[in-house]
C-alpha cells in the first residue's frame, strides 16, 4: 500500500471515529492523514472535519487557526464559514463569527448587499476603534 493509500485509509477512518462520537481517536487520525498528505479535495474536507472534531474536544482556538489557514475559495465552498464560525463563538469571539456567517450569506441575497455587508464589517471594526470614533458614530 502507498503513503497515499495510507493516508486515505486513515483520513476514512477518522470520519469514521468521528461519526461514532470518538472524537479523541478520530483527531490522533486526521492527523497521522495530515501528515502524510492527501489530494487536494480531501485535505480541505480533512481540514473541516479535523477542525469539526477539535471544537468537539474543546480546542477550538486550534480550529480557529486551521480554518483561517483554508482558503475561501477551497472545494468545501462555503462550508469553512460555517465551520470558522462555529469555532470563532466557541473561541469566545461572537462577533467575529456573526460576521462570518453573514459574509457567508451575502451571495444569496437578492437585495441589500451593501448595507448588510457595512453592518458585517462593523461588528468587528468597532473593536478596532476608540471610544472618541464609537462616540461620534452613535450620534449619526
């Protein structure tokens, strides 16, 4: 059997563990797949599962970062959104996650893009902001 053969082999029974709620042994195999590498379909679905079962175990944090690390555009689609935010609000980041989900929903808007995308932005910019710039935006 291959590396290739092998990492499928463990990628598979990993989903497998994590269907059956073993989500410890499910992640020592995402990982061992991980590391010996897969095509690249089944690394981004890899990185959603893995990421699934490590919110599970209360890792979230590390969820978090593997999720950012996919990009927007892999062949999970919109998937990594739901899952980053999922993960976010476990992190303790609420806000960043609501943004998340609705970005993720922008596309199926009929109307509205504009507004719902400035008011996404600004549940997360206001905490980049001073109280002086929050002051003056609530008077608006």
């Amino acid at each position: 059997m291959s590396t290739a053969d092998d990492a499928v082999r463990l990628f598979e029974e990993a989903g497998e563990h994590d269907s059956a709620g073993r989500e410890a042994e499910a992640a020592v195999l995402y990982e061992q797949a991980m590391a010996l590498g897969l095509d690249a379909a089944r690394s981004d679905q890899l990185v959603i599962q893995y990421a699934s079962t490590l919110r599970n175990l209360d890792r979230a944090d590390e969820a978090v970062e593997l999720l950012q690390a996919l990009p927007a555009d892999s062949s999970v689609g919109t998937a990594r959104a739901a899952f980053l935010a999922l993960a976010l609000r476990d992190a303790g980041r609420p806000d960043e996650a609501l943004r998340i989900a609705i970005e993720a929903l922008l596309p199926t808007l009929p109307r509205y893009h504009r507004s719902v995308a400035g008011y996404a932005a600004e549940l997360t910019d206001e905490a980049d902001e001073g109280p002086a710039r929050r002051s003056a935006r609530a008077r608006r």
